[in-house]
C-alpha cells in the first residue's frame, strides 16, 4: 500500500484522540470525592466486591457474583495484583485501612478504568482493521475515528466495568469472522470462537458473537461452494467457544446453584423493569433504542449511522451482510427486555459506526463531504463536553460545596434516600480522614416519599435530585404505589410549604453553546445529575 505511513500516521492520531478523550476526567466521582468507599458510578464497585470474596489461600475462587460472566473478574484481580507487585498501590483486606486512607481506594479505581481505556483503544484499532478488511483502510479509518468519539463509549471508558471490555471482544470476534470470507482456515473459526467465549464472560449477551462464524460460513463460499453446518471447523468453534467459556468462567458450573439462582433474578429484572428518558413514552421494541441512540452517540452521528445500516442492507451484498446479521443479531434479542440502557448497545456501536463511515464514503459531492465534517465536529464536541462535565466539579461535588458553606452544622436536612446520586455532605465520612476532622455533619432524615413523615419531621432544608424526581425513576422501579410518589413530589416541589433555592445542572457544551439540553438517559445521567436544594418556608 503506498499510502501505507500516512494511514499508519492517522490511526496513531485517532487512537491518542481517543485516549485523551478518555483519559481527561479520569478522577471523575473517586471515594476521595465521594468521601465513601464508593464512587458515583452506582456498579464500580461490583468487581471489587466479587474479588473481596475470594480466598486466593484457599484457592477459593468464587466471585459469587454470576449476574454478569465472571471472566472480567479476573482479568481486574490479575491487574490489580500487578500493581499491588510494584508498589503502585496497596490491596487489604480491612475496610478501615480504606476508611482512612481514600487516596488508596482512588488508585485501585484509576487501574480498572484504565484497563477499560485500554480495552476501548483495542476496540478502535479492531474496527479499523475490519473496515480495511472488507472495505479499504478509508472506511476504517473513519469507523474509526468515530468510535474514539462516540459519546456513550467515551462516557463508559471511564468506567471500571464489564461494557467497555464485552464490546471489545464482541468487536474482536466480528473481525475474525470476516477473515473467514477470505481465508476459511481453521484459526480463524477457533479465533472468532475464542473471543466470543470472552464476550460472554464478560457480559452473557456476548454470547451472540458465536453465531458469527457460523453466519460467515455459511455465506462466504462461492456459489458453486456449498457448505454445510456440519462442518469440522464449525465443530471445533463450538467447542473452543464453551471450553474457553467454562475455563474462564469455572464457577458456573462448580457454583451452579448459587449462579442459577442469580441468573434467574437478572433475566427477571431485565424483563420486568426498566427506564426511559422523559422524552420517550412507553417502552416501544421499535422506536426506544433509536432514540436512546440521540443520546449515545448524538442526534446527527445516530441518523447517519441509521441511514447507513439500512442503505447498505438493501445492498445485501455479501461484505456488508455480515456487519448486518452482527448488529440485528444482538439488537433485535436486547429489544425484547423489558430494560433497556443505553450501554447495553455499546457491542454493537462500532458497527453502527462503520456503517456511518460507508454513508459518508458514499457520498461524494462536495456539499456532502462539509455536512460528514460538521457531523463528526458536532460529535467530537458532543463527547469533549461530557468529558468536561467529568473533568471537573461535579454536580454533586458542586452541592456539597454549597451546603456546607451556606448551612450550619446540624441542621436538619431532609432527603428521600442515600444513594449514588446524593451529595456526600448528607452521609459524609470524611470525618474519618485526619486531614478532615472537623467536617460539617448535618442531621439527615430520610422521608421516603411519605408526605406525613415530611410534614412531622418538616426538616429545614430538602435535598432531591432528578433521578428522584424524573418520570423515568419511577419507570425504572415500577414498584410501589406510583401515585403516593407523585403527591409526595407536587407536595414538596409545588405546594408552596418548601421554597426551591439553589439548582445544580450541568450541559455538555462548548464555548458556552448547549449542544443538548434534554435530560439524558439513565446511564448517562451518572455523570451529571440534577439537584435541588428546597428551603422550609417560614412565613
């Protein structure tokens, strides 16, 4: 390839975009910032939990956590256990030694979200490599690009959790799949089979991936070739898929009682609850994930990436087919549940960002060529404005600023519950640090949504945020009495007996322009969420 420095020269400057885009606010939500052993990402401290209980002496390696494949539990626990090795940070067994010393519990969060960063760059190197393979390296060049700066993908990166790592194997898989169109050997059946088993430990719904090479199989022969399921190759991917499966996931079956049980809850959840943006109705199979897809990726880059999937799956061509049955394949089953987040697409955002790339590839007059560059500009900017909110004081870092300036010690302050969402000046540990000895306590008192505990208790002042309040909170939990929850909140919000003084709100924006002002999804709302601060009224 002559041209071959150049893209090498590109693919470097696309992968050092990504990686700053994830790297900057890397400190987002740390328990030093918290002042709890937690972050603000409610599920960062799953991993953690399931390798506290393990006994390595014992060699007991049970997580004892199956609600996700376990895999990923110990890549994390061999990570941690190297930067433990030299010196990097200190693993202990006792809570208190983390009480007191947050910085330490800060450093392991930083080594699971940089294994993510790593895992997101070796998804955007593969998604180059499988644009190359099928459509020349132009298309995966700019595939790409958009992936380091789709906005869930670079929000999840963030994040020390199973996303990012389930869609680079899912993503890993694809790409052997393809390389089966041109070079049918058996490594790469066992390959694609091998990342699948991956994808599923990591999250189950990776399991799909196996269907790839089986897809590319029956479809990459010539049509004189007919080629029959039961095949060697196939034979063997099915069985490295569940050898590599089991291997890395051995407590599902030496713990099967205990996984059945869990497994059986999260498929229940996963069909009986849910949540929705407040600009979606209902929860609809056909129109919820495309507009979920507005917020993950962007309104313009999610109706390119659209319009690309369905210009080429009228192609039905057989290099696109593939990325096509890839994307239906997951999409279609993550539909059916009942629950539904937007990081639940991240596996399949790569393909939709490569059929994105073959949209703008496609069109050739010059009007077109400046509306991709806007497209991809606006995303670029979309992305930094997120990763500004995280960079810097977070929403609830904000109000707890202000509380304990504007509030004196031990005034009562009412909340509906503790949780990720809180501001840590309602249920701070801070205490606990010596540098922190003297930290504003306040007397909390949580009301649920019981308006008779609120007027009994009538605290001082009242603190609720948006995922309190917002109409997918309540379409998320779909339990309780739904009504009770709304007289609560017109009572607290509306009846005049609390005043609103103080609203904290964050926007991805650039240069003071709002480039979305509707209140985002569940998942991405962790980073940014809504809070008010009411005043009992004394007149």
């Amino acid at each position: 390839m002559s041209n071959k420095p150049f893209y090498l020269w590109t693919l470097f400057f696309i992968l050092a975009l990504g990686f700053i885009l994830r790297i900057t606010g890397i400190e987002w939500g740390l328990p030093t910032k918290t002042e709890t052993l937690h972050t603000f990402y409610p599920d960062e401290t799953i991993i953690l939990t399931a390798l506290s209980e393990m006994n390595p002496s014992s060699l007991d390696f049970n997580p004892h956590h199956f609600r996700n494949g376990t895999s990923h539990f110990y890549i994390s626990a061999a990570v941690l256990g190297i930067c433990s090795a030299f010196k990097v940070l200190r693993l202990s067994p006792e809570k208190d030694f983390y009480r007191n010393n947050f910085r330490e519990m800060d450093k392991i969060f930083l080594a699971g979200r940089v294994v993510s960063i790593v895992f997101a760059l070796f998804t955007i190197f593969i998604i180059f490599f499988i644009g190359k393979e099928l459509f020349g390296p132009a298309a995966g060049l700019l595939a790409a690009l958009i992936v380091a700066i789709m906005p869930v993908h670079v929000i999840d990166s963030h994040f020390m959790y199973f996303d990012v790592p389930a869609a680079f194997w899912f993503t890993l898989a694809l790409f052997f799949s393809t390389k089966i169109y041109s070079e049918p050997k058996m490594k790469w059946y066992i390959l694609s089979a091998a990342a699948g088993a991956m994808a599923c430990g990591a999250k189950y719904y990776g399991g799909i991936a196996l269907l790839f090479p089986l897809y590319a199989h029956m479809t990459g022969g010539s049509m004189e070739e007919k080629r029959s399921v039961i095949d060697r190759r196939i034979l063997c991917a099915v069985v490295a898929f569940f050898a590599i499966f089991f291997a890395t996931n051995p407590y599902l079956i030496l713990a099967y009682r205990e996984a059945a049980v869990q497994i059986k809850e999260m498929l229940g959840l996963a069909s009986t609850t849910g949540m929705s943006p407040d600009t979606i109705k209902g929860n609809s199979f056909l129109f919820f994930y495309p507009v979920l897809m507005t917020f993950a990726m962007g309104i313009p880059l999610a109706v390119a990436s659209w319009a690309g999937f369905f210009f080429q799956f009228a192609k039905l061509n057989k290099k696109t087919s593939i990325l096509s049955f890839a994307f239906l394949s997951f999409y279609i089953p993550m539909s059916l549940f009942y629950t539904k987040m937007e990081n639940y697409l991240l596996p399949v955002l790569p393909i939709l960002a490569l059929f994105a790339a073959l949209l703008f590839i496609s069109l050739k007059h010059w009007s077109w060529k400046i509306l991709t560059a806007l497209v991809i500009v606006y995303t670029f900017f979309y992305s930094a404005g997120y990763v500004y909110i995280m960079a810097k004081r977070d929403t609830r870092i904000q109000a707890t600023e202000w509380i304990r300036q504007n509030i004196p010690a031990g005034t009562k302050i009412g909340a509906i519950s503790f949780y990720f969402y809180t501001p840590p000046a309602l249920y701070s540990y801070m205490h606990l640090m010596p540098e922190n000895k003297n930290a504003v306590d306040y007397n909390t008192v949580l009301t649920d949504y019981d308006i008779l505990k609120l007027q009994k208790e009538r605290p001082s002042y009242f603190v609720i945020t948006d995922f309190e309040y917002s109409e997918d909170y309540q379409a998320f939990w779909k339990k309780g009495d739904v009504k009770s929850k709304e007289l609560f909140l017109d009572f607290l919000m509306k009846k005049g007996m609390y005043e609103n003084i103080k609203t904290f709100v964050e926007y991805p924006e650039i240069f003071g322009l709002k480039l979305d002002t509707r209140r985002p999804p569940w998942h991405m709302r962790y980073v940014k969420p809504e809070i008010k601060i009411y005043r009992l009224r004394t007149d």
